[in-house]
C-alpha cells in the first residue's frame, strides 16, 4: 500500500490543479488584475488562517493532529502585517469576508473542535500549499505591485523559521505517514483534503466575479 503522503497527495491532485488555474488567480498572477484584488484575496486568507490558528491550541496533545501544530508554520501574523500595509493601520474595520470564506472558516473550525484528522486534512492543503506554490504567488506580487522583497505586502509567504523548506516538507510528509489513524480514518482524511480544495475554489470563484482583468 502506498504511503499516507502518497496517498493523499495524488487523490487531491486533480482538485489541487482545478484551483491552480482558477481564472481569478491566474489573471492576478499575470498582473492583469490591480493590488486591490490582491488585497482582497489576503483579506479571506485572514478569515481561514485565523480558524486553523485559535482551533490549534487545543489540539496541541491530540494523538492524530497535535503532531502537525508546528509554530514556525503560523501564518496569522504575518498576514495581519500584510493587511496593515495593504489597507493601512484601520484595516480590521473593512474586513469582509466572502460567502465562500464564512463557509470554508467555518468547517476548519468544525473540524479544529470536532474531528483532529478532518482538522488534519486541512492543515496540510493549506500549509504545504504555501510553502510549494505560495512561492510563486509571492513572486509575482513582488513583480506585479513593487512590494519589497521578502517584505511588508508578502509576508504571508515567507518562512522566516523555516530555512530549509525541502526538508521541512519532507519531514511533514513522514508525519503525514505516521498518522495516528485506521484505513478508513485515512481515507476520510483524504476525503476533507479535496473538500478544502473545493472550498477554496469557491473563494477564487467569488473573488473572479468581484474582479475583472484591467485589460478587459
């Protein structure tokens, strides 16, 4: 049988590469869209990562998710870094987060009281996500907006406790592996993995219909 890892990073590949190419995210990769659009997309990474983040806690001794709470990952202030230099120091005020966003937050925190592999499942699309193709996202705001590099507007991105992202990916893998879960645990596990990529679909699907190419 293949490994956990394997596992769920093949049955999620489809689902992952659906959202890769999301026409919003492809047109503000190309710079066809204006930083208010990257803005906005920061602003409903807040809402999800803010639910990953307060459930994390109480599920530091948990058997199947308490492995997977590593502090060099947290992303939430980072993000509230980004936002203050997005939208200025009163940023909370405008926080608006979309339907799809409300929907997706509200199952990681489900999951973060209810369920540790579920929690489990949507920790690794949006974690490794970031250290992989976050990269290139990162990339291309710095290009597109003149955002300093490695610096305020993409902060998210970068993983200032993480020096060697390859190796650290490979160790997540291999807690991946050793998962404290039953068959047909794993395969529920792999299961939410491909509902958190729908879910985050639907935001680049809402976020596309708010914002239409500046060459359009």
């Amino acid at each position: 049988m293949d490994a956990f890892s394997t596992l769920i990073r093949t049955a999620s590949h489809e689902l992952h590469d659906q959202a890769n190419s999301a026409t919003f995210m492809s047109d503000m990769l190309s710079g066809r869209l204006g930083v208010d659009a990257y803005a906005r997309y920061t602003e409903q990474l807040w809402f999800v990562y803010r639910a990953l983040e307060e459930g994390a806690d109480a599920l530091a001794g948990d058997s199947v998710a308490g492995p997977f709470i590593l502090p060099e990952l947290m992303r939430t202030a980072a993000l509230e870094q980004d936002l203050a230099h997005l939208r200025g120091p009163g940023w909370r005020a405008g926080l608006r987060p979309l339907p799809a966003t409300t929907a997706y937050a509200e199952r990681v925190t489900h999951c973060a009281r209810t369920w540790p592999g579920g929690y489990v499942a949507h920790h690794y699309t949006r974690y490794l996500g970031d250290l992989s193709g976050g990269q290139i996202v990162r990339d291309a705001a710095e290009k597109a907006w003149g955002f300093p590099r490695k610096g305020d507007g993409v902060r998210f991105y970068v993983f200032d406790l993480i020096p060697n992202p390859a190796a650290f990916k490979r160790d997540y893998r291999e807690l991946l592996d050793s998962v404290d879960a039953d068959d047909l645990e794993k395969r529920r596990i792999v299961d939410e993995c491909k509902h958190a990529f729908t879910l985050n679909t639907e935001i680049f699907r809402e976020l596309g219909q708010e914002f239409t190419p500046v060459s359009a």
